[in-house]
C-alpha cells in the first residue's frame, strides 16, 4: 500500500453510544448473580453495604459505552468499555476531535493527544475508559483496512494458543473444563474480623485439598484489606499453595503493597486492574514490588498504552495477565513472552457454564475450549461483531 493510498483512508466519523436500557455486558446483572454477592469491597466495612455490590452500584451503576470510528471509505472499527452516559459524551465533545481527519495508521498520535488534552480532569475512571473505547476502534479499524488481525499489527504472536485460568466460586467447574487454575473471590475482610479471616482460609483450604496441588489457587482481594490483615491473610495461606493474592490494597496504596511484597514469596503479589498510565504501573512496580500486573485493556486506554506498560514490566520480570478485556486482551497476550496465560472470568450466573464475557454485546466472542482458545485470522479483533439487536443510543 502506497503513501498515497494510505492518505485516502482518513478518519471521517466518530459515533458514541450507550446500550439503552443499561449495559449490556457483565456489568449489568441481577442480583443473583454471583459477581454480585457477598464478596469482600472497600466499602463492605458499612454493614449496609456489605451483602451485595448492587447495593452500592460496584459493577452496574455505569452502562456499556461504544465507539464506532468510520474511515473515508465507510469502513468501521468499533471498541467498547464501561462509562455510559458520562463516557460517551466525552468522546463526542471532547475526544472526537483529535481524531477525525487523522489517517488510520496515526494511532499513537491521537491516543498521546486524548490523553494530554484531558489531563486536567482524566488521567484515570471514566476518562480513561472514553479513550479505551476510541483507542481499541482505531486498532479495529486498522486491521480491517490491512487486512489483518490485530495481533498482527502488534508484532504477531509468539505461541500458538492461549490457555486460561478461571475466575469465579467454583474451581472444581473451571479444572474440570481444562483450566489451569482459578481464583476465588474473597468473601469476608477486615470488618468481618477474625471469624471472617478463619472462614477464607477455610473456604481456600477445602479447594485446595479437593483440586490437588497441580492446579492454581488464587485470592482476589479487590481493594478490600489493610495491611495487618493481610499478612495474617496471607501468612495462614502459605501452607495451601496460594499462587498470588490480587489487588487487597486501593490502588495508590503503593506502600502497602511494598511492604506485603516483603513477606510474600513463594507467593507473588498481583494488581493493576483499577490502576491508569505508565507512570502508575512504574509506581506499582518499583514502590508495590507487584511480581503480576492486571490492567484491564478496556479501561487502560486501549491498546495503545498496554505496549509500554508490557515492556516496562518485562524489564522488571513481572508478568502482564490482564484482567477480563476478552478479545481485546486475547489479541495482546498472544503477541506478549511476558504473558503467560490469560483470565477468562465466568460470567455465566452461578459460575457453571463458559459464556462469552460480553455477550449479548458482541458477536462471535471466543470463549476458552478445554481452557484454551486459538485466536481467528479474521481482520481487525477477530470477526467480532456489534450485536445490531441491541438498540444502541447515540449520545451528543
């Protein structure tokens, strides 16, 4: 493809939507569903909020944002993320204009652009999930108009499939599918006091006698612990294998993350699903000596930054396993030495069946076969779809 070829494929389109209704992707589930339940938050230490994360809008207070990019011969990449409403106005008053006009190659230009011109009110939340969504269009597009899949464009892979753990309550389900471990929601922390200590050993204890020692156990904390708890945690863990223990510290709590890191091993420390930009994670890597950083692609700001953050950690020997993202994550951990495997997390309601992550969002989402998935060769993300039965609202 010529220099001037490439000059005729210019972006003139960016459309923002919200899934009317609500979201329509993990985020949006009824109270029954697992991922909703008593499950240990920073805010369960108020008894009115500690049984369900539907209480407090944890996971299905934002809807599903998604951006269309449309280039100068109707071609149309799309990306999505959370952020509803708020997000999806911010890509059309403010994002939409470092991008249209902008040839389909000149993605880190605008991606740098998004990011500098909302620094004064981004740099991580709804902000960064806007640009996800921007970001993960353009490489969408990208390959559509090469022709190629977007693993392709990132240097291509560098094994042949990508093999999963599990998250959710039921392990036993997930290693009998093929997975190669799980990783348990901590049901009680600090406000449950010693009882609620005693009855997460006990719970990981009984998995681990009952799937053996040759499958992954893990703990996701998410944001809930201080730091005594979890090195008593974590010191009555040891003995049954714990693999790593994810995110027990909010995200700028760097020290605290230090200072567990120091009385961890052989168990390694994990976190960076809630964490934003280059400079963070460095912080998280130097200052948290976290051995597993977790960024969610579609709230990282897409793609683009993963490519820095992947190498910085690489030089720290840290693994990069992304939390969720699903094909957008797949498309990046195959081409990554530093990504072993991969997170499928179950989103189906009581944990038992192995559902695409975004559905009914999005069409043709590869789901993990005996724990496994072998990435399509179709253009862009994979041949996956906008689901057209779902009434997208644009928003102005």
């Amino acid at each position: 493809m010529g220099n001037g070829e490439v000059e005729t494929f210019r972006i003139k389109d960016v459309r923002a939507y919200v899934v009317k209704g609500g979201g329509a992707d993990y985020h949006d589930q009824s109270t029954n569903h697992w991922i909703l339940g008593y499950i240990a938050t920073p805010i369960s230490i108020y008894p009115e909020y500690r049984a369900s994360r539907a209480s407090w809008g944890g996971l299905n207070v934002l809807g599903s944002l998604v951006v269309e990019v449309e280039d100068s011969r109707g071609e149309v990449g799309f990306g999505v993320s959370t952020g509803g409403y708020p997000a999806a106005w911010i890509v059309e008053n403010h994002l939409k204009r470092f991008v249209v006009g902008k040839y389909v190659g000149e993605i880190e230009k605008t991606w740098d652009q998004m990011f500098k011109a909302t620094i004064f009110y981004g740099r991580r939340g709804l902000v960064m999930n806007a640009i996800s969504a921007v970001d993960l269009a353009l490489w969408d597009l990208a390959g559509k108009v090469r022709g190629l899949p977007v693993y392709d464009l990132l240097g291509g892979p560098v094994r042949d499939e990508i093999v999963f753990y599990a998250t959710g309550p039921r392990p036993d389900i997930a290693k009998k599918k093929g997975f190669i471990g799980g990783k348990l929601p901590l049901k009680h922390g600090p406000a449950d006091g010693i009882e609620g200590l005693k009855e997460n050993v006990k719970i990981f204890k009984e998995w681990r006698e009952q799937l053996g020692d040759d499958f992954l156990l893990m703990y996701d904390c998410w944001m809930s612990l201080d730091l005594p708890y979890a090195m008593r945690l974590v010191n009555e863990l040891k003995p049954y294998g714990l693999y790593w223990i994810e995110e027990p510290f909010i995200p700028d709590d760097y020290w605290s993350y230090g200072a567990l890191a120091q009385i961890l091993p052989p168990t390694l420390l994990a976190s960076g699903e809630h964490e934003s930009t280059l400079h963070g994670f460095r912080m998280l890597l130097e200052v948290g000596r976290v051995n597993v950083i977790q960024p969610d692609i579609t709230w990282v700001g897409g793609i683009t930054p993963m490519i820095k953050i992947s190498a910085l950690a690489e030089a720290y020997g840290a693994y990069v396993i992304p939390h969720g993202s699903s094909v957008y994550g797949y498309h990046f951990i195959i081409t990554r030495v530093n990504s072993p495997f991969a997170e499928y997390l179950v989103v189906s309601p009581d944990a038992t069946e192995i559902i695409p992550q975004f559905s009914p969002l999005l069409l043709n989402e590869p789901v993990p076969e005996n724990g496994r998935i072998k990435l399509s060769r179709r253009p862009g993300f994979g041949g996956v779809e906008l689901n057209r039965r779902i009434e997208l609202v644009r928003v102005k």
